[in-house]
C-alpha cells in the first residue's frame, strides 16, 4: 500500500484527542480480572489493542497458550490475567527479542513466573511466590510499571515499586485500581519514591472510565497545526499535564490557550522562523522522548542551531540516518549515558519517499510530511493504518491531504 501526504496544508478544527494506549491497554487488562463489564471510553484504535481483545476473549481449554509476539508490546498484557485463569503461556520471537520486549521479560524473570525455553522462546507461568514483591523500576518505562503492577495482581500479592514513573498515565492507572478496591501507598523520599500496590481478584469493576488523552498525539497534532499555520482545538487535554510540552511551544513562539474544560487552542504561524535550543530528554515531568522524536523532526524543519540530549536507552538513530538522508543535517555525538544530537540548519528535499518499517518513527515521519512543501510518498503505508488509523482520520478531517493506493 503506498499513501501520499501533501505537505504544507494548514490544519483547522476541533478534535477529540484520541486515548493513551498505555493506559488503554492496562485497564483492558484489568478489567479481565473483573466479574463485570466496565465500559471504557475512548480506546484509540490500534491494531495491538485489537489483538489484547481478542486474547483475552478467547476461550482456552489447553493449559498452555501460545503467543507469537511481533511487533506489538499491547498482547504481553494479556499475560497476568491469563496466569490468573491458571494457564500458561509460551512465549515465541521470530527473532532477536527487541529491547522494548526484554524489560518486560525481565519482569516475568522477577516474579519468577518466566522460563527460559531457548534463545527467543520463554514458557511462562504464575509461580507459587504469593506473599511480597519489591521492584526498582529505575531503568524501566511506565508500560513496564503498569505491567508490574497487573503482574502483582495476578500474584494477589503486596507489590513496592521504587522509582516509578511520574508519567500521568501511569498514575492514573493507579487512580483507577484504588477506585475498585485496590490499596495504594505512595512512600516518596529526597532520594527514592516508591509506592505499594495491592488488589485482591476478583473484584468489582463497574466503573465507566474514559481513558485519557494520549500525550504523544496531543503533541502531534500541536506541531502539525503550527508548522502549517493552522490552528486546532484540541479536547480533553488537561493541560497541566501537558505542560511540559507546552512550556517548548511557548518558548518556539507558538500560540497556545487553555480553558477550564479540558480544551486546549494551538495555532500558528510561528512568531519566530529561526528556532534554536537545547533539549534534555527524560522521563516525566521532563520532556518524554516521544515528544523528543517529533520535536527532532519539527526542529530539522526550521533554520536554526539546536541540541537533543538522549539517553542511550531511547536514541533514535534510524529516524536520525532517514532525516539525513532527506536532506537534513543532523550529527550525534556519544556522552556519557547519552547520545547529544546536534541539528544545524534545515535543507529537506521535496517530493521524496520514505519506506515505513519501523513503529517508532511512524508519527515523526507522519509529521515531516505535513511541514514539508510538496508531496511525500510512504511505501509500506498500512503500517501507518495499522496503528495509527484514529491519527489519519483526524488529519483528514483538519483539511490534511492524503491519498492511498
């Protein structure tokens, strides 16, 4: 499938912003341990929350269920539900685990619930260990923190988690469990923070959630509409959350307003064509690093001098060698821990083509093409439909022009 992007079109209008599929993804999860049926509101679509459903409605009678993991981390949610219900599961990678994977492999190692079977093959099932965990989440996302937690649920045990994550979804995550009867406790101290969870399954969970926005479409839609010169109403944005992200839109001469009913107006033209500045990325409340990847594509767009700092953990340096080969001029140098990413004036060719293979970059691709004059071809389109369906849908409906074939 190829799909072919107009750049340079103004984006107007009012869109809902659509789900965190973090977050939709662990109360999918949690809900599974239910004896009823909560109604969720505002589940992006994506193709990997398609497949949790479909796991976890599954009828099982065998004691062991295969799971032939890809792309997608949303089906290693369905895992401690399953392990509740008293089955196993066997684990299977085509190749190499990617990194993404391993920290959640790492979690299963620590409830002792995982097994090595071979190089890319585990056997997982829910160990005998019922009592207390204790897990330093340092090193590790907030989709792993949620994963932890739906672990120790399935375990009905006392989970600590040292140092999770400040990240909204997350603790509204937390919110959400203390409301059906779970037992939250946050120890936070000048050198650590933890917090201790306990829930008891099966429980009731009768509530009608809406699941909240997604930070990283918030931000996409945000650059879209400025680098265009459009203006767009973004709903259900809380903005404190997001402001971080909006502290750098200010600071790039972007026209930002917020109101008290979760509506955030973003608009353009920018005050100031030449934008230079110096990026720290890290965990939440700082600037997360899927903001940091579109903020690399929106920054190589503009004249200007401008530095991102990443940790070695999450730099980006495919999307990197694609921007490069488009024509920007972007250079890396290794620091201790981190990669600094030096962007050194804006030279972008139009009319180019871009081989979509890698799910990380969909968006900040996504979003060169809308700043960019003149048409850009993606091959390999349907991966962009496959998890960004809602994204395109919502473009389409702010004047974006796309064609696909």
């Amino acid at each position: 499938m190829t799909g072919v992007v107009q750049g340079g079109v103004a984006l107007k209008g009012e869109i809902l912003v659509p789900g965190s599929v973090s977050e939709s993804t662990a109360l999918i999860a949690l809900a599974a341990f239910s004896k009823s049926s909560p109604s969720l509101k505002n589940i992006p679509e994506a193709i990997g929350i398609k497949t949790l459903n479909e796991i976890l409605e599954k009828k099982y009678e065998d004691g062991v269920i295969s799971l032939d993991i890809s792309y997608d981390i949303e089906p290693l949610f369905a895992i401690p539900p399953i392990l509740y219900r008293g089955f196993s599961v066997a684990l299977n990678y085509q190749n190499d685990i990617p990194k993404e994977f391993r920290e959640f492999i790492d979690i299963l190692l620590l409830f002792n619930d995982a097994k090595e079977i071979n190089k890319n093959s585990y056997i997982v099932k829910r160990s005998s260990i019922t009592d207390k965990f204790t897990i330093d989440l340092k090193r590790h996302g907030p989709d792993a923190a949620l994963f932890s937690v739906l672990l120790a649920i399935s375990h009905g045990a006392f989970a600590t988690l040292l140092n999770y994550p400040g990240d909204p979804r997350f603790l509204s995550f937390l919110k959400a469990l203390e409301q059906v009867g779970g037992s939250i406790l946050y120890n936070d101290g000048d050198n650590t923070q933890s917090v201790s969870v306990s829930l008891q399954p099966p429980f009731e969970f009768s509530l009608n959630t809406v699941v909240s926005y997604s930070l990283y479409k918030a931000a996409f839609f945000s650059l879209a509409a400025v680098a265009t010169g459009g203006a767009v109403n973004l709903r259900n944005v809380n903005a404190s959350e997001f402001t971080p992200f909006i502290a750098k839109l200010l600071k790039w001469g972007v026209s930002v307003e917020s109101n008290q009913s979760s509506e955030l107006r973003v608009w353009g033209p920018l005050s100031n064509k030449n934008i230079s500045d110096n990026i720290e990325i890290k965990s939440y409340p700082g600037f997360i690093p899927s903001w940091g990847y579109l903020a690399l594509v929106f920054l190589t767009c503009f004249p200007g001098n401008s530095n991102l700092i990443f940790p070695k953990e999450y730099f980006p340096q495919e999307l990197i060698k694609e921007l490069n080969r488009l024509g920007g001029q972007l250079d890396f140098s290794l620091a201790p821990g981190n990669f600094c990413v030096a962007i050194r004036g804006q030279n972008l060719k139009p009319g180019r083509k871009i081989l979509l293979d890698n799910r990380e970059h969909l968006l900040p691709l996504l979003l060169l093409s809308l700043l960019i004059p003149g048409r850009t071809t993606f091959i390999n389109f349907e991966i962009m439909r496959y998890y960004y369906p809602d994204v395109l849908d919502l473009l389409i409906r702010l004047g974006a022009k796309i064609e696909v074939s």
